[in-house]
C-alpha cells in the first residue's frame, strides 16, 4: 500500500530525497536495533551520497555495577593497614574523615602502625547492621544510610595474643563505601589542650 502511494514520487528524486530526509527527522533508531539497518537507499545528485552504514559489531556496553559488601571493603581497609600501605588507605576514607586529617600526607604519618613484633591474625565481622540514620556525637554529624558493623580482631604480640571488638561505620559513596576513620581523640584532645 505504501509502495503503491509512494510510486508517483519515485519519478521527481529530489521529492523523493526531501521526502525521505523529512521522514528521517521524525523517526529514531533504537540504539540496540541499530545493527538490523544497513542502508538508506537515496537517488538524486541532490541526496548527499550515500548513507553512512551502521558498525558492524555490537555496541559495547559498561559493566554491570559491582556492589562490594560492608564487611568486605573493611576488611580490606584493615589488611592495608597492616600492610602498610597508607596511601592506598586514603582513597578508602569518606571526605568529612579526609578533611578531618587534613591531607594525604598528614593521614600517611598520622595513621597508627602495628608494630615490627605485632602480627593481625584473624579479622571478623561480627554484626553488620545498616541503619537508616546515624549522628556521630564526636564530631556532630548526621549520615544516612550507614553501614554500622563490630569487628573482632584478634593480634599476637612477641608472646601475647589477645583479641579485641571494634565499632566501624561506613556510609555509601560512589563505587561502595568509604569508612569515617577520623584522627586519634587523644590526638585531636592534646592539641586542643595546648592551645
């Protein structure tokens, strides 16, 4: 049926080829049925040549989101530090904690250290809750969506071994999760004392 309207118009080209751009600027190719078009067929001196043909390979396409779970990402966080590898530390640490630091450098001197004779054994995660709100008290911040976690590590030093539970708060950023590991207090109380 629309061939046969359309036979008329196959004698005038460049109606055809007006026709045809008018067409063209009314209709969208979806981006994943692209690969079905070779060809726009367009005769005439005054249709601008041929029509540029579609890639012949699929469009690649960006990986599904990775979703690291609480638990995971500060455990890595712990074996960086015990690695010592502070630098790669930084990154981990949410922007309110970075600015708390006051710079790179300064979280790279100021991050405690194990120690030549102390060993971190074994990491676990005893609870994970992720709570709808949270206030840190210290330093009178309100987050949303945070991963409270307690983390029981357990180290041997020389001799000794012992084994202690921490509480560890994460909040959500891009690609995960970035943990609020603020300054030492005693750090933040001694300075402020000798002002």
């Amino acid at each position: 049926m629309v061939n046969r309207l359309l036979r008329p118009l196959r004698r005038w080209p460049v109606l055809e080829a007006a026709l045809s751009r008018l067409a063209g600027r009314f209709t969208t190719w979806p981006s994943d049925d692209f690969g079905r078009f070779v060809g726009a067929r367009m005769t005439g001196a005054s249709a601008g040549g041929r029509a540029v043909l579609p890639p012949t390979s699929e469009p690649m396409r960006s990986p599904p989101p990775v979703s690291i779970a609480p638990a995971t990402f500060e455990m890595r966080f712990m074996k960086l530090q015990a690695q010592g590898r502070f630098d790669e530390m930084w990154e981990m640490l949410a922007e309110d904690a970075q600015r708390a630091w006051g710079g790179r450098d300064a979280f790279i001197k100021g991050m405690p250290r194990l120690n030549d004779d102390m060993e971190l054994l074994d990491m676990q995660v005893v609870s994970v809750n992720v709570l709808e709100g949270w206030t840190d008290r210290v330093h009178q911040r309100t987050y949303r969506n945070v991963a409270q976690m307690v983390m029981r590590y357990r180290v041997r030093q020389q001799w000794r071994e012992w084994t202690f539970d921490r509480e560890v708060h994460l909040i959500p950023a891009a690609g995960g999760w970035r943990t609020l590991c603020y300054p030492a207090a005693t750090k933040a109380v001694s300075s402020a004392g000798s002002r």
